[in-house]
C-alpha cells in the first residue's frame, strides 16, 4: 500500500489543483454496492467480479505497447505520445495531438478510447476484428438457437420464460 501511496502523492504533485472530498454513502449507492459486492463471499463462488490475486505490487512495472501490426496508422502518433510523450514537430500538430490524446489511454501494453459512460473501447487490427467477429456470430447463433428451442416449448408463456433463458445463458457461458 506504501507503493501506492507514494505514487498517488507523485501525481498530486503534478496537478496545480485539487481537493479531496468524501462522499457519504447515501449519496454514493453505486459504488457502496460494488464495494459490498466485493468484499462478499459469495463474489469468488459465482465469478461475478473478476478477481486477481497478486504476488507482488505491479505499481512499478511498466509494460511496453506491444504492437502486433507493426505499420503506422492514426494510431502510431497518439501511441507515442501517451507512452514516450513525442510530439511532432509542427506546433499546430502538437495542439491536435496533445487535444485527442485526453480521449485515449493505454492500460497492460493495450490502447483504448475513453467511451461515454466511462467504457473503455479497444482498438482492435483488422485480422483481430475479422476474429472477433466471427466469435460474435458463433454466440449469437448459439443464443438464437437456445431462444427458439426454450421459447417455442413455452408458447404463451414466452414473456416470462425470456428472462430466465437468458440469465441461465450469461450464468453458464
């Protein structure tokens, strides 16, 4: 925890600017119950929330990107500057860049764009989308096969048996 500590203090440090503020728990619902969620027991039995046990802090570790494709795209800029903090020559440019480079992130070597809502969107090559896309369909069809087998044994009680087939695939898959 000192780790972390000292590495909070480091970025407090760079910002001009801050306050620290404690939000009660009443007005805080959201995260009070993540918090509960994972301090339960019941979280590790039904792998509702991932959970990685750590030998030691990876606080120091700094893994490189680990670019599979190794061409330059629109990405190769925003990448360099995130990790090496290179900007291109042209002031204009550095604006731009600097700008767009507050939407993006890279977390374990993987660049991502901040979604809304917080969702992280990882940027994917073409070979792994084509892959990626191909497991999608394989589930849908999966989906779309356990929803015409379940529903049509229930006739008009489809609305109700709904959700249950689909709890029952997120739980087992």
């Amino acid at each position: 925890m000192v780790a972390y500590l000292s590495k909070i203090k480091d970025f407090l440090a760079q910002i001009k600017r801050y306050t620290i503020q404690q939000i009660p728990r009443k007005q805080n619902a959201t995260a009070d119950a993540l918090a509960r969620l994972a301090s339960s027991a019941v979280v590790d039995k039904a792998n509702l929330v991932p959970v990685e046990y750590l030998d030691q802090p990876n606080i120091n570790l700094q893994e490189p990107i680990l670019l599979i494709d190794n061409t330059p795209s629109w990405m190769t800029p925003i990448a360099a500057f995130l990790e090496h903090g290179v900007l291109p020559n042209s002031r204009n440019e550095s604006r731009k860049l600097t700008r767009k480079a507050t939407r993006y992130l890279i977390l374990d070597g993987v660049m991502y764009r901040r979604g809304f809502s917080m969702l992280l969107l990882k940027y994917v090559n073409q070979t792994e989308l084509e892959r990626l896309l191909e497991e999608v369909e394989a589930v849908n069809k999966t989906l779309k096969d356990t929803l015409k087998k379940h529903l049509e044994e229930a006739k008009r009680n489809w609305p109700e048996r709904l959700l249950e087939i689909l709890w029952s695939y997120r739980t087992t898959e």
